[in-house]
C-alpha cells in the first residue's frame, strides 16, 4: 500500500511526485516551524521544478482548507461524542488541535496539490 510508485506514498514521505527519489523540501523536520515550507527549487534526480506555474502553490490553500475542517469535524466527533464534553470544550478540543497539525497540514496540502498534476514515471531518467 505505502511503496514506491503510488500517490500514498509521496503525499505521506514529501519526496518528488514524478521520480520518488528525493524529498520536496530542504529540512525533513516539521519541528522546525520557520523552514517548514522551504522547498526545493527543483528535484535533483529527474529535474522536476516544484513550483510548475508562478503562484502554484497558492491552490494548495484550497486543500489545506478542507484538511482542516475533516481535523475540526473528526476532533469534535470525538471529543463530543465519545468523550461527553461540553460544546465549549469541545471547540476548544479543535483549536488546540488545528494548532498542532498546523505543520504537518501545510506540508500534505502541498504534497496533495502537486501531486494531483503530476504523475510518478518509473523510466524518468536521472538528470
């Protein structure tokens, strides 16, 4: 399921949708808040360059939007129905939640996006 060649597999690791070869973006570590975006300008092993158009990553905000909101819909399912907490509570249950996969939601938004234009070629040639 998690192997090399399907859209899984990139949207998850990070690495270049085209050859899967090599991450998208300069720092791995999503800990780090202020390089979390740093991308590549382009993959080292097939040539691919991230940033297809000027702006293109701009439609990426479309898929961060709806990230967040099935986090918002399943936080609330679980913290109100599950664990019977209030309504107050349990929409501060989504904020607190939204904060932490904050990093973790613009990286896959942007995995997500790319890879809906760009497809794995397993003969792309090394550059």
């Amino acid at each position: 399921m998690l192997k090399k060649g399907s859209k899984l597999y990139s949207i998850l690791t990070g690495t270049c949708p085209k050859c899967m070869n090599e991450s998208m973006y300069v720092d791995k570590n999503l800990l780090h808040i202020g390089s979390v975006l740093k991308m590549h300008e382009k993959c080292s092993h097939c040539g691919l360059k991230y940033q297809i158009e000027p702006s293109f990553f701009y439609g990426a905000m479309y898929v961060s939007y709806g990230l967040n909101v099935a986090i918002g819909i399943a936080t609330f399912i679980i913290s109100y129905m599950f664990f019977k907490t209030d309504i107050q509570t349990s929409f501060i249950a989504i904020i607190i939640s939204l904060i932490f996969s904050f990093p973790i939601v613009l990286r896959w938004s942007r995995n997500i996006y790319i890879n809906m234009f760009v497809t794995y070629d397993p003969n792309t040639k090394n550059k």
